[in-house]
C-alpha cells in the first residue's frame, strides 16, 4: 500500500511568482491536512480538507489556499511568494474526519523562495 | 492559544540506555489525542506512539512508552535500550476531538551516541 505522495520534492521559485503542490493520500484516505515546517516558527497547521470540503484552517494569510478533488488527492497554492515561505510542506491524510484515527505523513515538499 | 510546550531542545543518550523526553500542553477539552512523532533526517513524519485522554493506562509501543499525566496535562516519552537509529527530531502532538489537526511542539534533538 502506498504511503502519502507529495509532489514535486524540491523546488525553487521566485518572490512574487505562486507555487502549487500535490498531495496523493493513502489509498482510502479522505481527510488531508497540510502544514508548514520552518526553523523559526516549527510547525504550524494550514489546512484540512475532508470531502472536498475544507473542514480547519490555520492561521496563514490568503495567500494560501488550497482544494481537495473528489479522488482525495490535494493541492496547495501559494500565490505572491515571499522569502518567508521558504519551508518544507507536509501532507498528510487520516481515513476520515473522526479525531482517533491516525494520521500519516508524506515526505514533504521542499520550497525555497529567492 | 492553546499550545504544546517540550522544554528540552537537545537530549543525548548513550546506546543501549534509557531516555525520557518532556512534553507538556493545554487544552479546554476533556477529551482529546496526544501524539509522539519521530522525525529523521529524510524529514517524515513518523508516528511513535498515541495516547487517548481518556483512558488511563498509558500506551507501549515495543521500546517506547508514555507517562500520561491527565491533570497535569503532562505526556512524555519514554524510550528504553536506545539505538543509533533513534537519532532524530521528536514532536510531542495534541489533536482535539474534531477533525485532524494537530498542534505540535517545538520538537527535541535526540542524539544517540555509540
């Protein structure tokens, strides 16, 4: 069974170009969540998205935005990119809403802002 | 805001020996999940163990295992016969009992030496 999928891995952007990543969660899996990962500030949740429908969001400027499609998979966008939105972005998903399932992780999506 | 504090940013432990890592948190539900995650050098996140608030006894996963401490709103992790391969970053997690996210801590340095 394949784990969560993120994509791309790396990437390199421009201030004030926008950035779209990809989330394919764990077969079955309806509920995505993303978050951010810098040394400053840790980690810190974005969003969560169940039933295409986004069900929490975290305290980030609209800037971020994301959608979940009706085969789970997930994207983010940051749109106007700064220097502080250098991060890693992890995914993860969790088979439905319901807080005692567990959640898993992708391995991330590196992106650096220059 | 309701947070989750871990006081030591670096711990190190000799191999084979016993290590306890500290977390503390707040929250206004009676109910809800705390969570240890591993996180290596790949950057996964990599669930360690899970404790649900309302049950008492504390969970065991192999060489890892929890003091949950409800009224004191304490939940550390306490790994046995430490190994090289328990070099990483540890977050202490709370999720609440709606949906799927999670606050996390700062995060510990774990260093196991040889």
């Amino acid at each position: 069974k394949a784990g969560v999928t993120q994509t791309p891995r790396y990437l390199i952007k421009t201030r004030g170009q926008q950035v779209t990543l990809s989330c394919s969660p764990i077969s079955g899996h309806r509920s995505v969540s993303w978050y951010q990962q810098t040394p400053g500030q840790g980690l810190q949740f974005l969003f969560e998205y169940f039933s295409e429908t986004q069900r929490n969001k975290g305290n980030f400027p609209g800037r971020f935005s994301g959608r979940q499609f009706s085969n789970s998979r997930s994207e983010m966008n940051v749109s106007t990119l700064e220097l502080g939105d250098s991060a890693l972005y992890l995914c993860a998903s969790s088979i439905d809403w319901a807080s005692g399932n567990t959640i898993y992780f992708g391995e991330g999506s590196w992106l650096t802002v220059v | 805001a309701q947070t989750v504090t871990q006081s030591q940013p670096e711990m190190s432990v000799q191999e084979a020996e016993t290590v306890t890592l500290s977390c503390t948190y707040d929250t206004s539900e009676n109910n809800y999940y705390l969570f240890w995650y591993k996180q290596p050098p790949s950057r996964q996140m990599i669930l360690v163990i899970r404790q649900e608030a309302y049950k008492q006894q504390n969970a065991t996963e192999n060489r890892f295992s929890v003091n949950f401490q409800k009224a004191a709103k304490s939940f550390s992790l306490k790994i046995s016969d430490s190994q090289l391969g328990d070099t990483a970053m540890y977050f202490c997690a709370r999720r609440n009992n709606a949906g799927n996210m999670l606050t996390f801590g700062g995060g510990t340095r774990l260093m196991v030496k040889p």
